[in-house]
C-alpha cells in the first residue's frame, strides 16, 4: 500500500457516534483560534453540514459542497468562503454526500482527497486546517481525513456506551492504516456540579488511553441551553459570551434578554481548551519533527 503524505498542520475530530460533540469542539476551537490570529480553514465534512451553519452559513448559497467535490474529482482548486477574520470554510451539504459516495466505488485514492488541502497549507494561507466529521463508519470522505490527517481530537461525554467506544479506537486506527496521531480524548458535557462523575470519567477514559494519549485537563460543563443560545444567535460561545458582558442587567430586564449564568464558564472552558491542544500541538510537532 502507497504510504499516503499526511496533510500537514491538520486536526481531524472525529471518531464518536452522533451527538458526540464533534462539530461543537470542532467549530468552537476553531473560532477561538482565528479569533487570536491564527489563520483558519475549517473544513466540513459532513453532508448535514453542523459546521457550516454553526458558524451562520447557509450550505445552499454557497455549493452545497460542491467545491470540495470539484478540486477532488476534478482538480480544481478548492474554493472556501470567509466566515470571521482569519477564518474560511470548506463548506458541505447535498454534493458532500453524493461525493463520499462516488469516492466508495471510484479508483479515488486518499492522497487525490489530501491533495487539495495540502496545496490551501502550502500555500501559506493557512496556519491550520481543521476536519469536523461525521459519525463514525459512516463515510469514505471521513476514512479519508483519518488517513491523512495530521493530528486526531476525539470529544467523549460520559456514560458506558461512550466511553466503551473509545475501546474500538485503536481498532479503527489500524482498520484504515491511519498513523494519525491522537492528541487526546476531551470529555464534553459532564456536569462542573459533578466532581465525582467528573473524576471517574477521566480515570477510565485514561485507563483505556493507557499508553497511547492521556484525557485532556479541560472537561467542558454540560451547559445546554447556553450553548443553544449562542446558536440561536449565531455566534461562537466565545463571542455570544463576550456580547453578553456588553449587555447591562437592567437592559437584560427591559428586554427581557436571559443571559445564562454559566456561559461565561462554559466559553471560559473552551479558550482553555484550545490552549492545551495547542500545547499538546507543539509538543507533537517536535516529536515528530526529531523523528523524520
Ligand atoms: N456544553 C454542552 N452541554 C450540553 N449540550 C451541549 C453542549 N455543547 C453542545 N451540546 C449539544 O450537544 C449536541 C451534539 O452536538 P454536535 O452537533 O457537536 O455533535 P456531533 O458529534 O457533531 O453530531 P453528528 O455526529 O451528528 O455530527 C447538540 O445538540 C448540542 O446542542
Ligand atoms: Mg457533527
């Protein structure tokens, strides 16, 4: 098998079934680090284009995928749309799934998938290219980004079935002959009143790691309805957060606007985040950079 070249400075998320947090930690990390100079293509994956529309797109005025579809069956060069300073997007809809489709039977190799997104990198547009995909096993475009991508973030809340899933992880890396490196498993949605449940999802999550990557630090609180509430006013936590420290509380009150009381936590969560995984990003890179 034709060693496939990795797609440099790219984070895959991925691995977890539906509703695992995948498009929330890609598209929120994303945000946060164009928002501190970091230059951004954050690509979607996923034909029910979640990220596309969490960063305020509409996937049908903008190809509906098509464009990946063009520069990776075609060549072309891979058209993105701006979607925050610093930030473009890959957008996906209709053509994504008619594309990971075609890629099932067709003679298309990973390395005609990588090769767009290598060419946006070497270009120097881009600082980093982030995957947000779909559920796991569901896709040929996501086998892809697993085989070529750089770096693997892998969101967990708690309960049996999601942290059993993390065993098949391993399994699944050498199913598709991935060397991605897993950088780590974040826990998403577990209560900050629960510092029990908190610990002990953390211990297993490590004791099936054992080895291979150590849970991150950061737990992101189970915090639903501020999460639907930057969402609904499409922004980023980070700046639904900050646009709420501008709103006064008796306008809260004449407008009868109800700024949840953790949203500042729950945002304050993820810029901790993002530091660490780029911590653990530059410790990675110099390991490998020592290797080849
Ligand atoms: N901090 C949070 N607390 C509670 N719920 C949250 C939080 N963040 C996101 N959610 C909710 O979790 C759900 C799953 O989010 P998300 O779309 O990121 O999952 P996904 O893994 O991308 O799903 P899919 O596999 O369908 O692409 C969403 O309904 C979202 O509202
Ligand atoms: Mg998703």
């Amino acid at each position: 098998m034709v060693e496939i070249e990795t797609i440099d400075n790219s984070v895959v998320v991925g691995i977890g079934k539906g509703g695992s947090c995948k498009t929330t930690l890609a598209t929120q990390l994303s945000g946060i680090w164009s928002s501190e100079g970091k230059r951004i293509l954050l690509a979607d994956l996923d034909m029910q284009a979640s990220a596309t529309k969490v960063v305020g797109l509409d996937p049908s005025q903008h190809g509906d995928g098509r464009h990946l579809m063009d520069s990776i069956l075609y060549g072309d060069e891979l058209k993105t749309v701006r979607a925050r300073d610093n930030l473009d997007i890959c957008v996906a809809g209709r053509h994504t799934k008619a594309l990971s489709n075609h890629l099932v039977t067709a003679e298309t190799a990973a390395s005609d998938f990588a090769l767009p997104f290598q060419k946006a990198i070497a270009s120097g547009d881009y600082d980093r290219i982030v995957f947000d995909l779909p559920p796991s096993g569901s896709s040929r475009l996501a086998d892809m980004a697993m085989q070529s991508g750089k770096y693997l973030l892998v969101p967990t809340s708690s309960g049996v079935d999601n942290i059993e899933g993390l065993r098949v992880l391993a399994g699944e890396l050498e199913e598709l002959r991935s060397n991605i490196v897993l950088l780590g498993v974040v826990l998403m949605k577990i209560g900050a009143g629960a510092p029990r449940k908190r610990a002990e999802t953390r211990e297993q999550v490590a004791e099936i790691l054992a080895g291979v990557a150590d849970p991150f630090e950061t737990i992101i609180r189970d915090a639903g309805a501020a999460y639907d509430d930057s969402r609904r006013a499409s922004l980023f936590l980070h700046e639904y957060a900050e646009w709420a420290t501008t709103v006064s509380v008796s306008n809260q009150i004449q407008s009868k606007i109800r700024i949840p009381q953790n949203l500042a936590s729950l945002a304050q969560e993820f810029y901790e985040l993002a530091d660490e995984v780029d911590d653990r990003i530059a410790t990675a890179d110099k390991i490998l950079a020592g290797e080849s």
